[in-house]
C-alpha cells in the first residue's frame, strides 16, 4: 500500500521500531493510519530475522487516540457503512499489534489517551516516561470505551484502579503505572526509547525462539473472564450510540 509517512518502519539488529509519526495531530489515530500500522504489522510477521517490536511515537504525544475528526464524522451516523468501518479499522490497528508474532514493548512519552491507550495497552510489556499522562479519556469525551478497553486495561491493573480510570477518569503518570502493574519501568523522558530498545535486543537475540515463547505466553498468562475480541464487538454498540449522540 501506499505509505504516507504517518507510521515508519525500521529494522535494526532483529528489532523491528515502529514509529507513529502524525505529531501535528499528537499522532491520532484515522482509519488510514490504522490501515497503515496493520500493514507495517504484517511487514513486520513476514520477517523471520526479527525477534522482537518496539512501538513509540514523534512529537510530545504518544497517541492522543482516535482523531476527532473521525470520531465526529463517524458519530454523526454510526451506522453508515464508512463510518462503521472506520472506526473498526481503528480497532483492529491496536487489536493487530496484539497478535504480533514476536514480542513488543511500547515506548511511551508524553500522553497516551482514549484509543492511545488501547495502544500501549496491546503491547507485552511498556517502558513509560515518568512525566507521562496516561488516562482512559473516554467518558471525558462524552463517549463509551471501545476497543475492548475495559478487557485490557483490568488484565494489567485489576479491578478496582480500572474502575478508578477508565468509569471515574483517574490520570495517571509512569511511576503510578509501574506501582499498578500497567508498566514495567518508569524513566525520564530522554532514556525511555533506549531502555525500550534495550530491552527489545535481548529477547531478539533468537527470534525463532522468541515468536514459540511470546505465543505461549500470551496463551498462558493473558487472560480474562472475557476475550479481548469478544469485548471489543460488546462494547462497540455503547460507543456508536455514544458518539452519535453527542453530535445530534
């Protein structure tokens, strides 16, 4: 597909960096963009020499979520078949990223809101900047979560801190996300793409080992009462209905 330039690719040592870079719109998310990450994401499986992803992003977001222009659009009639499919191809960009082959970390700087934390959410493990403004956004907005962000945010922090983001509006930065479990590590802003990637090279040393190890443990150890996919498609009515009718 034709590439715009809103998501780059390369590949250094068997670790594949994938950068969201729409900076001026704090790297949102459209539809084409998705459809971008999906396809940098397929390039991504058909290398067998990478052992291993890091996503992170240009400009002082990480991902400010599903861009407004979409979501306007699309809220004015969710159920027209462009805007239906819009928004699931938003979906299916973090829902993509989940199923990656290899293992990933999300480098995070700055703020990740809404869809942006689906993001961040879909990757095994995250390095997050101690200044970082992370929060669910959602309500916020006058919009249900979608993407199954009830699923991926209480499988890293359980019940209680999911309640307290993603219904109550809690934000939090990267020394909370490590206290809840939703990161690994928090670390200043300049060191969180070089920790990232540090830790990306180890796993990525053998990476036919690293995609057998990375798919049983995701079989083993990411789990919940409800499938990530099956949320998704639960949620999605709420969010439409939502959307439409903050616009009409």
């Amino acid at each position: 597909m034709a590439r715009s330039g809103e998501v780059l690719l390369e590949v250094d040592g068997g670790v594949a960096i994938v950068t969201l870079n729409a900076p001026d719109r704090r790297n949102a998310l459209t539809p084409a963009m998705a459809d971008e990450l999906i396809a940098t994401f397929d390039e991504v499986d058909a290398k067998p020499e990478v052992g291993a992803l890091v996503v992170r992003a240009e400009g002082k977001s990480f991902c400010a979520g599903g861009d407004i222009a979409t979501l306007t659009s699309a809220g004015k009639d969710p159920a027209a078949p462009e805007a239906y499919e819009g928004m699931g191809r938003i979906y299916d960009s973090f829902y993509r990223l989940g199923q990656v082959k290899v293992p990933t970390v999300a480098a995070v700087r700055g703020s990740a809101v809404g869809a942006g934390m689906n993001m961040l959410l879909a990757t095994d493990l995250r390095i997050v900047a101690k200044d970082a403004r992370l929060l669910a956004g959602f309500l916020k907005r006058g919009m249900h979560p979608g993407g199954g962000h009830f699923v991926i945010l209480s499988r890293l922090i359980g019940r209680e801190a999911a309640a307290a983001m993603a219904l109550f509006g809690e934000e939090i930065n990267g020394d909370k996300a490590v206290e809840l479990g939703l990161a690994w590590e928090s670390v200043d802003d300049v060191a969180v793409e070089d920790r990232a990637i540090e830790l990306a090279q180890r796993v990525a040393a053998d990476p036919e080992l690293a995609r057998v190890a990375v798919g049983n443990f995701r079989k083993e150890v990411v789990n919940g009462a409800v499938a990530w996919d099956v949320a998704m498609q639960f949620e999605r009515p709420s969010q439409m209905w939502s959307m439409r009718r903050s616009v009409t």
